[in-house]
C-alpha cells in the first residue's frame, strides 16, 4: 500500500484529503506545519507529500528544500492559490513533481497522485542484471544468450556518460527496463527520471505535455502549466515511442539536444534545462528519415549510443530463465508455492513464436500460475492461454477492433446488452480522455471533440 503525507496548515483541509485518498486505498499521514512534516517524514517514509505553499514559519518551499536533501527521490505535489503560481513554478524548479491550483477537483489530485506514485517506483525499484537468487529489491533483466550478454555491457559502457540513447526493438521486448537499467546506474540516479509515451498521447497534447504552456496559451489556458522537461532538469527523460512523436515537435526536441534551451507553447522566453534524454522505438527509424516522417538531424542526435533489444523467438535459449524469473516473482505476488515448470510445458512455451515478446510470455505464466493447483506448471495450466488479444496488432484499424467486439457481444448474446455495450465504451472513453489529459477537463473535452459541459454531464453519469 503506498504512503502519503498531506501538509497543511488548514487542519479541515488535511482531514478531508485524508478521507478521500484513504477510500482510494492509501495509507495517508497528516501533519500542520512544516516542522511536523518533515518529523513524520523520517517516521512514516512516505511515498509521496502533498503540500500547500503558504504555511506560517516555515513555508512549503523551505520544506521541499529539505526534502529534497534528506528524501530526493520522494515525489512532492504542491498545493497553491491562483496567485500565488509562481512560487509553485519555483518549486518545480526546487524538484517538486507537480503542483495543483486550488480549488482543484478530487479525480485530478487522484490522477497526478497516481502518476507521482509511479515515478517514485520508477526510480526506487532498481533495474538489475547481476545473478542474485531471489533478488526482491527491484527488477532483473533476464537471459545469458549472446545478444543479452552484449546489451549489458553496452548498458554499462552508456550509463556513465551522458549520451544520448536510442533503444531499438519490438513491443514487449523489454526497451523500458533497460532505459530505466540506464538511469539507476548513471551519475542522474538520484534525479527525476519521467517515462513519456509519445504513441499514448495525442498530438494536440504532446506538446503542453513535454514543454508547457503559458497561460493564455490556448482557450482553457488559465495559468502557466511547466512541462516535463522543465519539470525533470538534472535528471533523465524517457521518450518511449519517439517514432511517433509528429514532426512539429521533433524541431523542438532537437533544439533542447543541442543546446539545452526551449519555449512553453505561447511563450517567447527562452529556457534552459539540462536533462539526458533515453529514446526508444520500434518502427524503423531509418526509413522514416528517407519517407521524410522523420528529422534526419534529429535521428543523427538520438543515435549516440544505440541499443537493438532482439524479440525473444531469437533468443528463445532465454525462455527458461526467464519462465523460472516469473514463477518466483508472482510466487509471491499470489502467495503461491509453484516449484516449476514440466519438460513438456516447457518444449511447448519454447516452440511458440511469441509476437507479444517477454510481455506476452510473462502474461502467459500469470494466468497458468492463477489456475495451477500442482507444484509444477503444466501443459494442463498453460493450454488455451495464448488467445490473441484484439488489439494486439498494431495493424488492426478502430473499425476492425469495434467489428471484433461487436462479433463477440454476438457469439455471447447481446439481448438486453446493446445500451450497456455502448455505455462502457461512452465511459472507457471519457476515463481514458481524463488520464491523458491528468484530470484536465477542458482539455479532455478537447480531446474527445465535444463541449466541457456535455463531458461534465457524462462525468456525473459514472
């Protein structure tokens, strides 16, 4: 369960922050003043503070300060009045991960709480290829076979240094975990480290999201917003999906690559962050330079160092490492026993192709492990297990998608369904619109190309 600690001198405000991020399944602590927080910050160890700016004595800025210095990778969401953004601004700049302008809505403190949280795992849980039986302080990058062997090493000659990498491999090969090996052994391992997924948010909203936005910037621009790169100076950026950032944006990553230096959309002052940036992708970026979808100049300063992650049907010596890797690891996830896996299970998970890579292969091991009463892992466990999922290909268009969920409402009789059908896809919608857009609900409604009004209304029908 994970921790957090509410700082407010209000003491109603603390109170009520309590019993709502309690009902969300946190283990909250509360405290009213500065000199309080940072006492049950050493007790508690909480894995992210929420905080007003103004307090009497010492002010949030001065606790932030000493956070940072005790606890630099405990993540600190700022609370502040409309005019007193500013200093909010100030305390990005002093390493807080976010800020909320008050009054704010209870599922946008949610959403960013939720994301703080996980970038405190990010940079706590390290990345490890060191054989360690039973290792539980992080994750492990698994396999001996030759390709592996090289990619550690490549890892450890990249990680002092501050070059630029490119990560290159299909989905699921494990590009994230070997950025993320990158940062934990790198100089920046006690700095941010923010995972942005180019692919997962629309084009409309990668800019604000990597850059930020002046206030006035755009309609429902109503204070300055910093962005990632602002938000994670000293530290390392992960550009996931990098092949499907749009070109617009690539001329402005490469300005920041070349000197440092940058504009919040609808602004003109120049600013400097110094931040390494880890890219990864798995399209061919090669011949999206010669299509002209990609920078050229961009790809010659992404390409320092490069890193080729090979899908695992190349490497299928690895399988049983990794099968055993994952035994161990939801042993204790579902407080199972499982000793192992049978010869026949396992010539059958060797002889498979594997389009999903070590995700679809740990995916597998989860479900048959759920269903295993034995000590070992079968073929009786493992059968039926590699359904495809619909929107596994990258191919598939929205129609397909749709047509295959229409086909399976069919199969399973959809009498009495057709509202309910149409409903969860209404509110999958508008969740998903809310997370990209980090509670933002202009924005979301932006997004989904419909007015705030009408997605207030479907917000109220969930």
């Amino acid at each position: 369960m994970s921790k957090i600690l509410v700082v407010d001198d209000q003491k109603t405000v603390c109170y009520s922050l309590q019993r709502f991020l309690q009902s969300e399944g946190y283990d909250v602590h509360t405290a009213t003043s500065g000199e309080d927080a940072l006492s049950v910050l050493n007790d508690a160890n909480p894995d992210l503070v929420i905080m007003d700016v103004r307090m009497p004595e010492m002010d949030g800025l001065e606790v932030l300060r000493r956070i940072k210095e005790s606890h630099p990778k405990v993540q600190v969401i700022m609370m502040t009045a409309f005019s007193t953004t500013e200093k909010a601004i100030e305390a990005i700049k002093l390493g807080a991960y976010d800020y909320l302008t008050k009054p704010f809505d209870n599922d946008e403190l949610l959403i960013r709480a939720k994301d703080a949280i996980k970038t405190r795992e990010m940079m706590e849980e390290v990345v490890t290829f060191d054989e360690v039986k039973d290792y539980a302080g992080g994750e492990r990058i698994i396999g001996k076979s030759p390709a592996m062997l090289d990619i550690y090493k490549q890892i450890g000659r990249a990680a002092p240094t501050d070059a630029t990498v490119l990560i290159k491999g299909e989905n699921g090969t494990g590009k994230e975990l070997v950025a993320r090996a990158i940062y934990h052994y790198s100089n920046r391992s006690s700095k941010p480290f923010l995972a942005i997924n180019c692919a997962a948010i629309p084009e409309q909203l990668l800019e604000s999201e990597l850059f930020g936005y002046e206030r006035g910037a755009f309609t429902g621009a109503d204070f300055k917003r910093i962005g990632k790169f602002e938000q994670c100076n000293g530290g390392t950026i992960f550009l996931d999906e990098i092949g499907d950032m749009p070109v617009g944006l690539q001329a402005k990553l490469l300005r920041i690559l070349q000197d440092g230096k940058f504009q919040r959309l609808g602004g003109t002052e120049t600013i400097e962050t110094n931040v390494r940036i880890i890219a990864a992708t798995n399209k061919d970026i090669e011949d999206m330079v010669k299509n002209n979808t990609f920078r050229e100049d961009l790809y010659y300063r992404i390409n320092v160092v490069t890193i080729n992650v090979p899908p695992l049907r190349e490497r299928k010596e690895d399988i049983k490492e990794l099968v055993h890797y994952f035994i161990q690891k939801y042993n204790k996830k579902l407080g199972k026993t499982i000793k192992g896996i049978t010869a026949d299970a396992l010539k059958k998970l060797e002889e498979h192709a594997w389009p999903g890579n070590v995700r679809e292969l740990e995916n597998v091991i989860q479900k048959a492990m759920v269903f295993c009463n034995s000590d070992y892992l079968s073929m009786e466990c493992c059968e039926g297990l590699h359904v495809q999922n619909l929107l596994r290909s990258s191919c598939a268009s929205i129609e397909e998608v749709i047509q295959n969920i229409v086909e399976l409402a069919f199969k399973d009789g959809c009498q009495e369904r057709f509202q309910d059908i149409v409903s969860t896809l209404e509110k999958s919608m508008v969740k998903r619109a809310m997370e990209l857009t980090k509670g933002n609900q202009v924005h979301a409604a932006r997004l989904l190309g419909i007015s705030r009004n009408t997605l207030r209304k479907k917000l109220g029908e969930e």
